[in-house]
C-alpha cells in the first residue's frame, strides 16, 4: 500500500501519510512525521513508497501547471531568442595552442576546439578535442566536471557525470590519434593535475560519504587500482584538492572546511617527493599558497579577517611577512601570479577591483578601473606565466557580458567580445541602482536593482537572496531577468548578511550564532523596497537555492503575507535534522557554518528556532514552488519533500504548493543549456500566474 493519495486519483494535491518517529537530543524530544520519505539504501533510491509520492507530487506540478503550458512555452521561446544558439568564446594561448569552445546551432552541450598558434585561422587547423555533445547522447543527463591539457599538450584528462550524484569518471584522451586511453578512474570528484612530465595524474576520490579526504596520483597505463595516496585527511570535515603553482613548479595540496585550511606542496616533477607543508593548520586561520624564484605568496586571514598578502622564503615557509597588509575597507579575495607582476583582486565598498602590482616596488599599484556604478569584474583565463596581456570579464545588471584583454605595460583596455542577443537589447531601456537599505538593527543593506526606464511603481518585483557561505551575489546580467523586467517586474538582488559581500566581518555576521541576520535582512529589504514605492506587499515574488532555499523556507514562516510567490530551488530547509546527522556527505564540514548541534545544546536550540522545516506552522502562507533532484548529494531530496508534506498538513489557505522532483538530476536541475532554460521558463510562468501579470 503506497503512503501518498495521487493526483491521478484526485483533485486535491498528494497528501504524504504520517509516521511518526523521534530523536531526542539534550533531553529535547523533536517529533518527525515525515522522515520515511528518506530511502534507508540512500544514496539508492528504490523505496517504492517513496516513489510513488515523488511521482505523485511530479504528477501533480504538472497537472497545476498544464493550464499554463502556452505561457511557459512562450517564455522559453523568447528566453531561446536571447541566445545566440551558434557561438564560441574568444580564443585563449597556452603554449604552442589557441583554445577555445563553441556551441553549435540547437546544441545543448559544448565542443571544445584547438588550432597551432602559428595555423592559418579559416578553419581548416581546427582541431576538436572534446565533443560534449556526443559524450551526452542518450543520456538524461551530463555534466562535464574538470578538463586538464597535458603540458606537452598531446593528452586531455576530463571527468564526466551522467545521472547529477557528482560522482565522476576520468577518462583521458589521446590527442595525437583521438582515440582514448584505456585509463578510467571512477568515483572521482575534483581537478586533474598532469605532473611528472605527464606521466602521472593527481585527483581526488570522493569516498562513501562523498567526501574528498584523499589525494591520490595515477600513472597513465596502470589500472586505477594500483594508485597511489599521496595525502590522506583524517578531519571527516575537511575536504582535500589538488592545483598546480602558476609556474607549474610545484602542486599545492590543500586541505580545509569553512573556517581553517593547511597546504602543501609537492614537486610538479616528483610527485612522490616528501611532501612540505606551508604551515599547520590553526582552527579559524584560512591561506592559500603560490611560489615564484623560492618566494612563496600566501593568501591568509591570520592578522586581519579581510586577508593579508604575505610572502615566505620556500626555506622557511611558516615564517609569514606581510606584503598587503589587511584592512577593513578592501577585502582582498585573491591573488595571481605572473612572471614579471602580480595581480591581486578584491572588493571596495562592495565592488570588484582588480589591481596590477609589481615584484620590484611595491608602492606600484594600477587599479584597472570600470565606468559603472554597480558591476562585476574579474581575471578570465590567463595560463600563461610569461605574459603582459591580461584576460578580464565585466558586466553589470544592464550591460551584457563583455571579454577584454587588457595591455599590463600600456594600460590599456582591448574590448574582444559583446555577449550577442539575436532577438535584440537596448541598453538604454534599463536601469542599474545600488540601493542601501536598513536593517531592523539598523545595518544598511546593500540592494542591487535593475528596472526598464518607464516602468510603473508600484508594481511586480522579484527579490533573490543567498546569503550564506560567503558567497557573494555579483550584479551581473542575465537574459532571462528581462522577461520580467520587460513585464514591469524590478529585479532586485539582496546583498544580505552570511555573503561576504561587503567583506569578511559581513560573512560572519550571518552565520553561526547571528545566522538570523540573514533572514532578518531579507525581509528588511523587502519592506524597504515597499517604503520606497516601488511595491506593494503580495506583490513580491522572491527566489533562492539551496540555503537560499534555507532563507525562502524562513521567511515565509516568519512574513508570509509581504510575499506573492515563492520560489525554492533544492532548498536547504530540513536543517537541525541533517546536522544532526553525522553520515550524510556534507553534514561534519557544515559544522562551522552553522554549529554543531550534537556536541552544543546552544547550536541545538539555535538551530531548532529557525529550521525552515521544524518551524513550520498552522497560518497562511504565499503560493510556492518548490524543486529538488532526486540524485542531488548537497541538498537531499527528502528536505524539500518533507517540507512540502508537512505545509501540505498544516497550512490554512488555498495557495498553490507545487514540487518538483528531477528524477534523473542533481543539484544543478537538469544540465543541458535549453532543459535548464525550460525550468526557468516554468518559474517565472508560475510568478506570472501568482502575480496576475496577464501579458
């Protein structure tokens, strides 16, 4: 007997049955009536139960959702036209090649293309050395994950994911004959690193709990098995990777979770060399390394949470001299290495900055400098140690994407390429602000808004937040924003607390303890941008994924009636009850982002106030969509299943509440370039529905 009523049954949405069960933790006792909806042979899920009520609620998104299939069609049809369906990047050198990708007419997937250098450029050079297209045909689904050239450039390594688990094989690629080697490396989930002159192959396997504790080398011609661990992590919470210094000199091991990291370094040449640490690891303390002429340049938070630029001699590295000293106002996110300088980027007041400094005089700062008020910018791909020529990308809310290459000794700007929008773009029919905000603690809230010069206020608004992880939100351009912006909607973006927008004290203001700053921010936001007439309660449509579903599913607990529609994409909303769960794959190394509720009563009941799922109450809530991947290894699809089913029990209106379930997908949603447009065109065709915007 299946526990769900179908929607084929019915005319009412799936209703979950209830089991009860329980976990006490602290002497507190928290009830679950909905956690059969996890699979006991997870990550296989074969439960039939279970299926049927997956399939069920599919079943019924889409018999909600039919009504509507001219106008979801009618999005991705003009969503479609903003692409430029045949197209390729502007080609980059590495060595003795130009490289570059290409979409051809229709493609859901990237080939990757090559010519000499010194080859003619009409085509009749061009070498395809990887074709997404074909590796996909047949399959429901694919991603490709890391792709690495061998030196000598006659061997491609990739690593191909075909059903969202985030479970790699690597496969390497003859490129002198275009047959592949009978090298297969399975399980893996990280870069590939070519090392002792490209005879051997660093990476990562991902174990049983889809952790990377291990890097391990593979010799090209010997089966996996005899691989051999060059590093092992011992902490379940951190997580392994490998990467080559910009000299290609030495591979930088690293090892970390949210708030402390340690590396390594191991001779590029002499992969089995004892490796050197940089320095031990210190709980709090994050760096990482790059080296140039026996000088090592580290990258730490030691002195000041904003990140310092010191260097070491490769001799005595633990011995740290600042270079770029901390400070409140730049937050110094990274640095690249190049022979004759260095480039170090950051953001100031919030807005990328990238500069130029120089090994020889250190007082020598050129700030590459942009004309928008509110933008995004940063390096592209620059391979090459021995350069003066730099690749940049830069776009803001109203300016597509644009590909520079930018002359180190003229200081000069070279613009390459345009982002193309066939059915046609008047920048001057739009609006960029960067609004700020007050919190209720009286913080101000940056806001990034984007609005066509003769909108109407008030009106529709579609609100995104994040949030979390110090991850910043950029304001960056994305086509399929204008069909909202050309319906009359303001297209907003919160830069709210637990992103590191503004900085590393920014990050950690919403996360651990003040995690509630965050959900706080975002309401704040949202009734600011109604102080300011540019909406009304109801008439906010607001989205986010993953914790920021975590932020979707807070809000509407706690200010359900500011908000129109909801949209909440593999929401991270089951909280208390995954950290809690010490064998689930990202549970130990999330434990410095939101506390360990195992070990501290205080993280318990912190965590038990605000968990999306563990709050949810008898009230109104807004319409909501919600999506979940049933293979998704980071935001598992029993969180948002359970979350539905318990709104379905408790909640007091009629609202729409849809789920959907990828069945054949991850994290990610569904992974061609025209699938993952189709869902897109699905949210914004509920938002219109919820909304009453009839055009």
């Amino acid at each position: 007997m299946a526990d769900t009523t179908t929607a084929s049954q019915s005319a009412l949405p799936p209703v979950a049955k209830k089991h009860p069960s329980s976990v006490t933790h602290h002497g507190i006792t928290v009830s679950d009536d909905y956690a059969w909806l996890r699979d006991p042979g997870y990550p296989k899920v074969s439960d039939k139960a279970i299926l049927t009520h997956l399939e069920s609620e599919n079943a019924w998104f889409e018999a909600r959702m039919a009504p509507h299939k001219d106008r979801v069609d009618a999005l991705f049809t003009e969503m479609r036209a903003r692409i430029k369906e045949a197209d390729k990047s502007v080609p980059y050198k590495d060595g003795g090649w130009l490289y570059w990708i290409e979409f051809e007419e229709g493609a859901e997937y990237k080939k990757w293309w090559r010519r000499a250098v010194d080859a003619a450029a009409d085509g009749s050079a061009d070498e395809l050395i990887l074709d997404e297209t074909a590796l996909a045909k047949g399959k429901e689904y694919f991603r490709l994950g890391a792709i690495s050239i061998s030196r000598n450039g006659k061997l491609l390594a990739y690593s191909v994911d075909d059903n969202g688990s985030e479970r790699y094989t690597v496969k390497i690629k003859d490129l002198t004959t275009g047959k592949l080697l009978k090298d297969t490396i399975k399980g893996t989930l990280s870069s590939l690193v070519w090392v002792a002159e490209d005879q051997g192959l660093i990476y990562s396997l991902a174990n049983e709990q889809w952790r990377t504790d291990n890097a391990r080398l593979h010799w090209l011609g010997q089966p996996a098995r005899k691989d051999v661990e060059l590093f092992h992590e011992d902490d379940e919470g951190f997580r392994v990777s490998a990467s080559l210094s910009a000299n290609e000199n030495w591979v930088v091991i690293g090892t970390g979770d949210h708030e402390t990291s340690e590396a390594w370094l191991v001779p590029a040449a002499d992969p089995l060399a004892q490796p050197l640490l940089v320095r031990a690891r210190e709980k709090g303390v994050e760096y990482d390394v790059d080296e140039r002429e026996g000088t090592l340049f580290i990258h730490a938070n030691d002195t000041h949470e904003n990140f310092r630029l010191a260097t070491a001699p490769l001799a005595d590295p633990a011995n740290w001299t600042t270079l770029i000293e901390g400070t409140d106002a730049f937050y110094l996110t990274g640095f690249e290495l190049f022979r004759d300088f260095y480039v170090v980027e950051g953001r100031l007041g919030g807005l990328d900055r990238i500069e130029i400094r120089y090994y020889d005089d250190p007082t020598r700062i050129e700030p590459i400098l942009f004309p928008e008020e509110s933008y995004t910018a940063g390096l592209g791909s620059n391979p090459e140690w021995d350069t003066h020529t730099l690749r940049l990308s830069y776009e803001s809310m109203v300016s597509p994407a644009s590909t520079y290459d930018y002359d180190v000794d003229a200081r000069s700007l070279e613009l390459l390429k345009v982002q193309e929008i066939p059915s046609g773009y008047d920048q001057g029919l739009y609006v960029t602000e960067r609004l700020e905000i007050a919190a209720r603690d009286g913080t101000a809230i940056p806001v990034s808004i984007m609005y066509r010069k003769d909108r109407v206020s008030p009106g529709p608004l579609y609100l995104y937040g994040y949030g979390a992880y110090g991850i910043a939100i950029p304001p960056g351009f994305s086509t399929t924003r204008l069909s909202l912006v050309d319906r009359g909607f303001v297209y907003a973006i919160a830069h709210i607390r637990g992103g590191d927008d503004l900085g590393r004290a920014w990050y950690k203001a919403g996360k651990l303890a003040q995690r509630t700053n965050a959900f706080n921010d975002f309401v704040d936001v949202a009734k600011g941008l109604v102080d300011r007439g540019l909406t009304v309660p109801g008439r906010i449509a607001i989205a986010g994924g993953s914790a920021g579903g975590e932020l979707m599913g807070a809000v509407v607990n706690s200010d359900p009636h500011l908000f129109g529609a909801v949209v909440a994409h593999v929401p991270f909303v089951d909280v208390l009850a995954t950290m809690l769960d010490a064998t689930l794959p990202l549970t130990p190394g999330e434990w410095p982002e939101w506390g360990n509720p195992i070990e501290d009563r205080e993280a318990f009941e912190l965590i038990r106030s605000y968990s999306p799922y563990d709050n949810v109450r008898a009230q109104d809530y807004p319409p909501m969509l919600v999506t979940a991947g049933l293979n998704d290894p980071r935001v598992t699809y029993w969180e948002p299943a359970k979350w539905v089913a318990k709104l379905r029990e408790l909640k007091t209106d009629r609202n729409e509440l849809l789920l959907k379930t990828n069945m054949g997908a991850g994290h990610g949603g569904k992974s061609g370039r025209f699938q993952s447009l189709h869902e897109t065109a699905e949210e914004f065709a509920f938002i219109l529905w919820q909304l009453g915007v009839e055009r």
